[in-house]
C-alpha cells in the first residue's frame, strides 16, 4: 500500500515538474504564464506561487504524518492484542480546521485583490470587440473600425480591452470561451451578453488562441493567432486597411479566380469593396495578410488553402461552409491566388517569433 501510493506521488510530482517550464511543440514555446508577455501573467504567476507554496506545505505535513503513522504503527506479526483504543485529540482536531481555513481565508483574500487588479479599466485603451462563433473568431476594433476574423494585430505596450460575446447571426451561436494562451486568461464569450477582459501585451511576437469552452465538434479546431508587432507598424497596418480597396484585376488567373469569388463565395463572406457578405461569416478582406487557413489549423499556403476551399467540411468537422465539389483544381487555384491578392502591401506577420 505504502510503496503504491508513494509510486502515484512520484509520478504526480515527475508531472509537475515537467509542466513547470515552457515546453517545446513544432518548435514554438508555450509558456501560458509567461512574465515577459504581460503584467497580467506577473499578477497570476504570484497568485500561483502562493497557492502553490500552500499546497506545498500541505502535502509535506498531511504525507510527512500518514508516513510516520504509516511506518511506526505498521503490523510487525508480532501483535497478541488489539492496540489500546484512544479518543483522540481535541487540540488537534481543531488545529486541522483552523489552519486549512485560514489558509483559504489568505488566498481567498489574494484572489480577489488580483481580480480587482486587473479588472480595473485602463483610461485610453483600445477596444477589440470579439465574437466567437462556430468554430473561428471575429475581431472588430472598435475606435478604427476595421475587422478582421481569425488573427489579431495589436501593438505592443498599449492596453486593449476585449469585449467579448458569442455570435449572434439569426440562430444564436453556443457559448465559446475567448483565451490568448502565454498573454491572458479566459473570458466566456456568450450570445447576447458581453464579457471583457483587459491586456497590455509586452513582447513582439505571435501567441496563439483558443476556445476554452466545448462547443461542439470543432471545438479543439476553433483557433486564432494574435500578432503583437511594434506600433509603428500596426499603425500602417490599421491606415492601410482603412484606406484598403479593392481593385479589378488585370492578370488573367486573378480575373478568373474574382469572378468564381462572386459566384461561389461572395454571398457569404465580406471582401471589401466587393462583397458586403454576411456577419457570421469570416471577413477575408485581408486574408493575404494573414499566416493561417482555416482559423489558426495550417498555414497560408497554397496547398492548405486549395483543399480548404475545396473541401473544408473535410479538413475541420462541423463547420457551416459546404464543400465545392464542382469546381476544378484550376477554379480552386484561381479563387487561392485571388484571396492572396487582397492584402495591406509591405506588412509581413509571418517572421515574428512564436510564444
């Protein structure tokens, strides 16, 4: 019994000291409380070293006490009689409610000072409306008016405040969960009702998304990735697209692949300055600016992006967009290359590094 259960507090202990450093996947590091990233991190890694170091101290006197009792009053197969039977111990018994309530009362009470904390509004931060339907994201910047689905651009060292809520299209939408792993923690995004969450990103680079809320078939699938540039350069990102709009292209396999857009596509997706679409559908105004296919699941490149608009029923189940069996591999290259083409010129997210 004794070496079972010191076997499951080996391997408890193995876990946690492989999840207390960043770990490497496909060669980006994730660290979801990285202290570098935001001074929300900073605030939940002391929340976490105080809870932890309770916990700590728990396991070492509740394991130090069943170990001692453990090995002092083990059976030797020398016993003739039932050991003396005692009452217990007043004293004691109230030590372990005390201790343990007051340790709740001090982390209850740290808890909240942090939620205070950071949910206390920042004057002059920018506002992101977020929408999260099945299964990709919507992002709205609210002051500058330009949207944009599945990759957030912001600035590094400006508070942005995320108003966030789930789609609202005809039919609601289920209930999703809006998280920024390595930056920030979690909202529920919630048809008809609005959550925010506050963050000043800190580090150049690109973090990834997810939903933390099942919600449906998908729901390991329903990404995003949020790009964190200088703000000079998010500066021109937002001019460039206000200013964006589209233009008749000349290039035979870009003319083609406009005019299969407004066949197959542009009643459902907003391209601006060619189709105004529908809003529970992805903007891909500036889809060739973007390093992601299908809300964060491959990257922007020709071969993902050609099965995905021939099939992407078949590449992420449960979404709403049908397949387009109808079309050939030449029409499915010519609809890629025009998605490509509509892009804020001299912006490239694709090199920054990834937490």
């Amino acid at each position: 019994m004794l070496q079972r259960s010191l076997g499951w507090i080996a391997l408890l202990m193995l876990g946690m000291a492989l999840a207390a450093e960043p770990g490497q996947a496909g060669g980006h590091t994730l660290n979801i409380i990285d202290p570098q990233a935001s001074a929300f991190n900073r605030e939940v890694r002391g929340l976490l070293a105080w809870v932890m170091g309770f916990a700590a101290l728990v396991f070492v006197v509740v394991m130090g006490a069943l170990t001692y009792v453990t090995i002092k009053f083990r059976r030797t197969g020398k016993e003739t009689q039932e050991p003396e039977q005692i009452h217990g111990n007043d004293r004691l018994e109230v030590a372990w409610t005390v201790i343990p309530t007051v340790i709740v009362l001090i982390i209850f009470g740290l808890t909240a000072q942090s939620m205070f904390k950071l949910d206390r509004p920042t004057p002059g931060a920018m506002v992101v409306e977020v929408k999260g339907w099945q299964f990709w994201w919507d992002f709205h910047y609210k002051d500058q008016g330009v949207r944009n689905s599945n990759e957030l651009i912001l600035p590094v060292g400006k508070p942005v405040r995320f108003e966030i809520t789930g789609g609202d299209g005809g039919n609601y939408d289920v209930i999703h969960s809006f998280r920024i792993t390595s930056m920030v923690g979690a909202r529920d995004a919630i048809p008809g009702v609005i959550t925010h969450i506050e963050v000043t990103p800190e580090k150049v680079g690109t973090y990834y998304g997810q939903c933390v809320e099942l919600c449906g078939a998908s729901h390991a699938n329903m990404r995003f990735r949020v790009k964190v540039v200088p703000q000079e350069e998010f500066d021109r990102w937002i001019e460039g697209a206000k200013a964006y709009q589209a233009t008749s292209p000349t290039d035979p396999v870009l003319a083609r692949g406009g005019e299969l857009y407004q066949q197959q596509c542009a009643a459902c997706h907003a391209l601006k300055g060619v189709s105004q679409g529908l809003p529970q559908n992805p903007d891909l105004t500036f889809f060739g600016n973007r390093t992601t296919v299908g809300a964060g699941m491959w990257p922007n490149k020709p071969e993902y992006l050609e099965r995905w608009i021939k099939n992407s029923p078949g590449m992420k189940p449960g979404i709403k967009m049908p397949a387009f069996p109808q079309l050939s591999d030449d029409d499915v290259k010519a609809i890629a290359a025009y998605l490509m083409s509509h892009k804020v010129e001299g912006l490239d997210f694709s090199n920054l590094e990834k937490f």
